[in-house]
C-alpha cells in the first residue's frame, strides 16, 4: 500500500455520508415516517433504504473514537472563535451550495448523487407535505455547514452526533464508551449531571460539540425564524430528539421549539432516491424562496 492509498488516521471515513448511513442504521424508517418527495423510488421497499449490517462498520466506530476524544470545551471555543467570526467573505448561498457541491458520496450504495441533490430531495420532501415556507428553506439549507470539511477540517469536526461539552457526557450517546479517553472527563467541573451549567438554563447558553449544525446555525440564523435556527442547530443532536437526553437543560422556549427538530429529522434520513431532481426546473422556485429570507450575500 502506497503512502497515498493509506486511510487518513485523522479521517477514517470513506466518506462524509458514511454518518448518515449509521444513523439509518440505528433509527430505522418509521412506518408513521412522512411520504417521501417524488423523487423517492416508488418500487424500493424501505427495508431496502440504506441496508447494511446491523455491525457499524469499523470506519464509523474509528471516527466516534476521534470524536469523542477531541471534543472538549478548549475545542469548542476555539473553533467558534476561529469561524463564527465569518470572516471567510461573502457568498450568495447558491455559490455555497455549489461550493459544497463538491463533496460527492461514491459508496453510497442508495444514491450517487450530489450534495446539492440531497438537499434539493430534502426540501422537496418537505415541500410535498404542506410544510411553511421556511421549512422547505431549512431543508435546504441544513448539511451547508459542511463547508467546513472544504476548509480543511477533520471529519470528527464536521459530522457526527452532536452533543452537549462542560457536564457529564450521557451514556445514550452513541459510543459513549470512547469519552474515556477525552481530557474533560478528568476535570471534576465538567463532569457533574449539570457541569457548568444551571438547571433549566436552555440550550441556547448550552456549548455543543462542534460541527456543520453549529456552523450553519450561526450563519443563517439572523435571517431565519426560531423555529428553522432549533432544526439547524440541533438536528444531530440525536442524545436529545431520539433519545430524551439533557431535558434538564432546557428552558420555555426549548420545550416550545425543540420539536422542530423531531419533525425535520424523518425528512433529512428517508427521502434520498436515485432520481436526481431537475434543478433547472426547481431553481425558479428556490430563488425566489431564498429571496424571501436572505440578501444577496451573506457572511460565511
């Protein structure tokens, strides 16, 4: 094996969307899940959504050793100083859209299709089934914050479950196993059931672990409602929308908005297709969707 064809230690998924294969893996579709867009393949049973063995592959577990080591408070602040500044100029988001187009997932054994496809399958999904304008929007717009990976960012950095750093880590998160190796669990402060946070303090003044959710959250959410900024920022945060974690964080205006994220998330993991939509049809409506909400350009 040559220098070039050895894994990345720092990156050991194949791909970006192996993620999103585990969590199919672990939250399997609903029969009470939303009908899926017209692009959805109408003979595909959903058995066959996404089947792999019911193992994580090796990769996935390697990153969750990453991430759960990596993640600390230090990281998180850091990171947020180094990119919630947006400083890296303005684009309008088609540019970013195209932008993150470059990401292409070639194992997905469901669909070769580009990011921008998912996104488009996602909003259209939503569309389909009535939902607000600023739904569709958000459908759209919630993987954006993978940017990141272009700006070159490891992958326990990007994606995978999102979680609360700075108090006891929940055993409900997945490989939970792995925080033992994280220097957080060896400063008492941080790990105590409400660490340095008070009870009820909502989730707003909560440190979360570091990704595309928190990146994308920051960046749209002047121009979006609440409702869209709770499904942007917390729709990996599966310890809490699948598994009722951390609850005792949460203030009023969580326990209004947070099931936002409960209702996206069916639309985010089940309406992937191999029928890509016809972006030439469907721009006219997309541009006038995000004229309604955002300038020209916006801050990245």
């Amino acid at each position: 094996m040559t220098d070039a064809e050895r894994p990345d230690p720092q990156n050991p998924l194949t791909d970006l969307e192996h993620w999103d294969d585990d969590l199919r893996r672990r939250y399997p579709e609903p029969a009470s899940a939303p009908r899926r867009s017209r692009f959805t393949d109408p003979g595909k049973k959903k058995e066959d959504f996404r089947n792999y063995a019911a193992e994580a592959r090796e990769s996935v577990r390697e990153f969750y050793r990453l991430n759960h080591r990596y993640q600390t408070v230090d990281l998180v602040r850091r990171k947020r100083d180094e990119f919630l500044s947006l400083r890296r100029g303005k684009r309008s988001l088609w540019e970013a859209l195209e932008y993150l187009n470059t990401l292409i997932d070639d194992s997905d054994p469901d669909t070769d299709l580009s990011q921008i496809d998912h996104l488009l399958q996602t909003a259209e999904a939503i569309r389909a089934d009535g939902h607000p304008r600023w739904m569709v929007l958000t459908g759209l717009l919630h993987d954006l914050g993978k940017v990141l990976c272009l700006y070159g960012e490891p992958q326990w950095a990007v994606v995978g479950d999102t979680f609360p750093v700075g108090c006891r880590f929940s055993e409900k998160i997945v490989y939970s196993e792995f925080f033992r190796d994280n220097p957080d669990t060896k400063i008492p402060e941080y790990q105590t059931r409400l660490g340095i946070y008070e009870e009820g303090c909502g989730f707003s003044n909560v440190l979360m672990s570091w990704g595309h959710d928190e990146y994308i959250y920051h960046i749209t959410r002047d121009y979006l409602p609440l409702e869209a900024q709770y499904i942007l920022r917390f729709h990996s945060f599966y310890a809490a929308h699948r598994e009722n974690e951390y609850e005792y964080l949460m203030d009023d205006q969580d326990r209004e908005y947070f099931p936002w994220v409960k209702v996206f998330n069916p639309y985010d993991l089940y309406s992937k297709s191999s029928e890509p939509p016809n972006l030439e049809e469907l721009r006219p409506f997309y541009d006038d969707l995000i004229s309604e909400f955002f300038p020209d350009q916006i801050a990245f």
